[in-house]
C-alpha cells in the first residue's frame, strides 16, 4: 500500500500526462503493457465504461469491463491520433521503458518491480477484497484460472484476518 501510494503522488503531478496516464490506466485495469500501447479510441465505450482488446495476447479480440476511474484518466489525453496512447511517429507507442524506470525512480519503488507488476497488483488487490477468482481471470483475460492464481498475492493482513475469522468460528 505504501508504494503505491507514492507511485500514485509521482502520478499526480509527473509532468509527461501522458506516461502518468499510461501508467494510471494500466494500475486501474490490469492491462498488459501491450494491450494499452494498442488501444485506439474507438476500442474505449466511455458510456459503457468497456475496453475492446483488438489481438490480445490470446489472440481473440474481446471486450472487458474497466472501472470508471480508469476511463476518466483517459479525458487528461488530447485525441490527436486514432491511438490512445500514440508513439512518435503518430502509429501505436511501441516501447514505454524509459518513462517506466523514470517514473518507478521518483516513485522509489523496488528495482525488481516491473510494469508488469501492475498487472498482479490489480489482481491481489482484488482478490485480497474478497472478489472471486473467476471473476479476476476473466478480467484479465486469462485463458486458464492456474495463470489467475500465479497473480493473486494475497497482503499478509488477508491472511491474518482470515485465520482470526476461522478462529472465531470454530470456537463459538
């Protein structure tokens, strides 16, 4: 909790909006890097608060649910491209490295963290608020639930509060 919550104070003022918003958006989603840098404006259903994922990693094209904090963010974006998240040459961002490790830097998150380490964030997270793991796999288009399991960390405290409400079960 602590870092991201300074990830998310370097979010809050990091002057490339851009790079805060990916970076936000892939928090707030539990999108792989890729499926972002792919996003065109029209796979984003602002109404509906819903992504179209076009050739995921699974290679069928689907659609997922996304909170509406995370369509929000993506109003902080100018739409001069048919891409969401355009890279120099106006076609889809193909590397985001370098604001990645500038970012985690001011952030001081671990050396160790990847971007992808987003992704199993947004799933612990979840999961450690009592959300099914059905429901998380299919949020993060997982094929199989055991891939699901690799991501959902549960905090220590879940663990903690469990056991003390099997405690207090068992006895009464």
């Amino acid at each position: 909790p602590e870092e991201q919550a300074r990830l998310l104070d370097v979010l809050s003022w990091w002057p490339f909006r851009q790079s805060a918003v990916f970076v936000k958006f892939a928090l707030l989603t539990g999108l792989r890097r890729g499926e972002i840098m792919r996003l065109r404006w029209y796979d984003i259903d602002e109404d509906r608060n819903l992504v179209t994922l076009q050739n995921p990693k699974g290679g069928k094209s689907t659609t997922v649910p996304v909170a509406r904090e995370a369509i929000e963010t993506l109003r902080e974006l100018p739409r001069e491209s048919e891409w969401v998240f355009p890279g120099k040459d106006g076609g889809p961002r193909t590397d985001f490295k370098g604001p990645w490790l500038r970012i985690k830097r001011q952030a001081k998150l671990p050396k160790e963290f990847r971007f992808h380490d987003l992704r199993h964030n947004f799933a612990s997270a979840l999961v450690s608020q009592g959300v099914p793991l059905e429901v998380v796999s299919r949020l993060l288009t997982h094929k199989s639930l055991s891939v699901t399991q690799r991501y959902a960390h549960l905090r220590p405290d879940v663990l903690r509060d469990a056991a003390n409400i099997a405690g207090k079960l068992l006895t009464n």
